[in-house]
C-alpha cells in the first residue's frame, strides 16, 4: 500500500439547496458511511508561557488510526517525500492526524458509531516521532488528507 499527504483545497466547497430523488438519498446514504484520513501541518512557533490561557495540546494517542498504524506513518515521513506540495519539515513542527468519517452527523440519519482516531507526530532531530503531549504554540501551516494509492 502506498499512501500520499494531499493538500485540501479549502476554497472549493460550495453548497447547492435541491429536491432529494430517492437514488440520491441512497448515494447519500452510502457516502454518509464513508470515511477519511485528515492531517493538519503545524509550525512551531515557541513554548507556552506557564501562566498563559494559551491550548496546551493532550489526547489519547492511537497506535493505530484507522487502518493505518503510527509506525507505517513514521516510516513514510521518515522515509518518503510523501507531500504533494513543497514542504521542508522545522524544528518542532507538528503533523496531526484524525480517522473519522467525511460527513457529519445529520440529524435525519441514524447514529453512526465513534470512530474517531487520533495521532500527532512531532519533528525533532531530523525526524518525526510520536508526539503524546505539546506545549507549544503553533500556527496552521495547511491541510489535507491522505490519499491511499493501490
């Protein structure tokens, strides 16, 4: 398996209001099921002071996310130019990743079961580890998701 970081473009979502046929409503069905891989490209931009409101970021990490594990992901940053985009990792930059389905929950619809996972790689040395916990301050760089190929 083989698997590519793709940039979202964030400006390509528009929003058409019509009359649902019952073909659509299955097509709607199937993909409200449908699931996806997001990343969020972070920079670093210093320490959180102590006594600051500033987010400290901590969750549970998953080991695995999805059906991707943390390990395959670190081999690929570490190992690949995995990026769609030009991008040269920093000191301290974070790469976040979120498994969960591409649609949110509508009212209308049965409840889905959670799914969500979550991980975070941090680059430090010249590579990218598993970050668990960071107290930084940081500024979205991009974001996108992954595309799986073969």
């Amino acid at each position: 398996m083989e698997i590519q970081f793709v940039e979202r473009n964030v400006n390509s979502t528009s929003v058409t209001y019509h009359r649902v046929t019952k073909e659509q409503k299955l097509i709607f069905e199937e993909a409200y099921l449908e699931t996806e891989y997001i990343w969020t490209l972070s920079g670093y931009l210093g320490k959180c002071d102590l006594y600051s409101m500033e987010f400290s970021q901590y969750r549970g990490v998953s080991h695995t996310i999805g059906e991707l594990s943390a390990e395959y992901l670190l081999d690929i940053l570490n190992n690949d130019y995995c990026f769609d985009f030009d991008y040269e990792p920093k000191e301290g930059d974070i790469l976040e990743f979120v498994y969960n389905y591409k649609l949110p929950d509508a009212k209308h619809m049965p409840k889905r079961i959670n799914i969500e996972c979550w991980s975070a790689f941090i680059f430090t040395k010249g590579k990218w580890v598993l970050a668990r916990h960071y107290d930084v301050k940081l500024k979205r760089i991009t974001q996108g998701f992954i595309k799986i190929v073969s």
